[in-house]
C-alpha cells in the first residue's frame, strides 16, 4: 500500500508542467504568484480542524526551528493529507523547482523505501512524512513562507510583495548515496544516485587540482561527522580554509561554479538565477574550497565552498551517507530583504 501511494503520488508530479529555463521571468514574480496560488489551495482544501496544523507564525523562531534528521515536524505530511491537499502541495513544489529539481526530490524520498528493506530497524522509514507548513498568511499584502520537510530534505520559500526573497536554508541528504541493490519492485535500483551529480563534480575539481592547490584544499585528514553548522537557526561564516578562487586557473573555476549551479539549479530557474546572481554580486574572489578526509570516493569525506555571503556543506562522513546544505549569512528566511521591507512599512505607516 505504501508503495503504492508513493508511485502514485509522483506520478502526479511527473504530470506537472514546469515552465523551462528560457521561459522563466527575469524576476520573480511568477514564481512567486504561482507559490501563492498554490498555497491558497492548500489552504483552502485543508479542513476546519487540520488548518492550526498548516498554518504557523510567520517569525524567525517558528521557520528557523528546523531539522534534517527524522522527528515530530510542524505542518501537514503527505500521508495525512486528502487528494485535493496532495494536489495543491504538488503544485505548490512545482511552483518553487525545478524539474530536475523534483526529480532531485523524489529520489531522495524514494531512499526511504531502501532504509526500510536496509536498515534493522527500518520500519519507522516513511516515505509519505514529509509536512508542509505555511508560516503567515499566502497572499500579496503581507509576509508569508512555507517549507517542505522531512528526513533528509528541508526546503524553504519566503515571500514579500508578491516576491520570492529567500529560497534558504537548502537541505539536502541521501542515504544510501548510492544504493547498493535493487529494493523491491517499485523502489530504487542498483547504482542509483540522489545526488550523485554534484558529488561527481567535487570529486572532479579536486582531480583538477595542482599538488600545490591541493594541499591548500584539504585543511583536515578527518571529516567531522556532520556538516558543521548542523541545524542552526542563523550562522556566521566558517574559518576561511581551502583554496582560493582567484589562485585556481579558468578551467578549476569553472568545474567550482558547475558545482554551486547544479545546487542551485534544484530550484525553479528564475529563483536559481536569483540565487547566482547574489554568489556573483558578493565577489567570486572571496570564494574558497575546502576539503576534509579521504580523496578516495567511498570513503569518509567532506568538502565546503565558503564565499563573502553564502556557505555549501557537504559531509559524507559515513562514506555513503550525505548532508549538503546551502546557507546564506544575510538572507536566510529573508532575513535581510524583510528588515528592509519592514523599514519600508513603518516609514509609510503601513503595518504588517
């Protein structure tokens, strides 16, 4: 039955029609009406005494308690929801991704199914709890958010002005990272890899590396069992360790910026453009990649590329377990367009 709630869920995402890159809006106001609209379904399909589930406090506190491992999570999950929930929740996925970016989604939901038939005690694995919640009220008169979370998987939206500001904090995880047998008859399959693309990529760049950029590359012989900002709630930037941007020669930086593009790209095109567009105007000079652990592929490792606003962890500290986040010093959840927003309000006299 599990099995087949799932296959039937992302057959409905396989229906979606994502607008391709070159259609995308220069902005984002698209996406932006699209999220709301979707939101509103949401909303509107969520009965009387599910709705204190759905809707939560559009604060820092509430959207910065967040987690990538498995717990109680606010919001609704999928297997709570009706048919009609389900469809807007897609809907509203479709809104803020890319295609390749559900795909993304999908596959690393789809791993629960393997921790089920893998692990000793894997029947607590559910492929379907993973919650959406809203944070404010979605319409274009004030400040709202949503997020979509689960084990291994933590997305979240701000929007202001009828605007997406914030596609941050970006969690990502895959376990296996590769799967080592064929699970079932609808599960994943021998070899397959959730995010096996970027990893493949930063596996390149440090191939790509001179001895001398390599050894400037890996500042530790361990990794250090997590990404190293775990779960926070807001961060500073990281010791400056690695190599450099500007010491790297055109062919290194341009694997490098393949790596934080594919990262990007899980999101719909007009928000990745907005989100490249922040890495450049911070200054590519101030980027630096580092590794820890083995350069083995396999074994225990983690990498991180750090610039002036922005931070991209990746740890596979289990040599087939990943965490990758994506974290933005200023503007996680918004938070450095809102205060601007909020100035706004109260020199209007306006009040949201």
């Amino acid at each position: 039955m599990l099995l087949r709630s799932l296959s039937a869920w992302m057959s409905c995402w396989t229906l979606l029609t994502v607008a391709p890159p070159a259609a995308a809006a220069a902005d984002t106001s698209r996406a932006g009406q699209a999220m709301t609209a979707a939101a509103r379904a949401l909303l509107d399909a969520t009965p009387a005494g599910q709705r204190a589930e759905l809707l939560r406090p559009f604060t820092l506190e509430a959207r910065g308690d967040w987690h990538y491992t498995p717990r109680s999570r606010p919001g609704i999950a999928f297997k709570s929801m009706e048919d009609a929930q389900r469809q807007a929740a897609q809907q509203l996925l479709a809104a803020a991704l890319s295609e390749p970016g559900l795909v993304k989604v999908q596959a690393i939901i789809a791993l629960e199914i393997a921790l089920r038939e893998i692990e000793t005690f894997g029947l607590s694995r559910d492929p379907e709890n993973y919650a959406i919640a809203l944070f404010g009220t979605p319409d274009a008169a004030s400040p709202w958010g949503w997020r979509i979370e689960g084990h291994h998987l933590s997305l979240h939206f701000t929007l202001a002005d009828g605007q997406v500001v914030a596609t941050l904090p970006q969690f990502l995880g895959a376990n296996p990272a590769q799967v080592p047998r064929d699970i079932g008859n609808k599960g994943p399959r021998k070899g397959q890899r959730a995010l096996g693309e970027e990893e493949d990529r930063a596996f390149a760049l440090l191939a790509a590396l001179s001895p001398v950029q390599r050894q400037q590359a890996i500042f530790s012989a361990r990794p250090f069992g997590d990404i190293v900002t775990r779960n926070a709630a807001q961060l500073d930037p990281l010791a400056p360790v690695g190599v450099a941007f500007n010491a790297m020669d055109a062919a290194q930086q341009a694997v490098l910026l393949r790596i934080v593009e594919s990262l990007a790209s899980v999101a719909e095109a007009s928000l990745a453009q907005q989100r490249l567009e922040r890495v450049r105007a911070s200054g590519l000079d101030s980027i630096r990649f580092g590794w820890a652990g083995a350069t083995e592929r396999g074994q225990p490792h983690y990498w991180r590329i750090q610039g002036a606003r922005f931070l991209i962890e990746w740890d596979n500290s289990g040599g087939n377990h990943i965490h990758n986040v994506w974290r933005d010093f200023e503007s996680d959840w918004g938070r450095d367009v809102l205060g601007e927003h909020y100035r706004r309000a109260r020199a209007g006299g306006h009040r949201h």
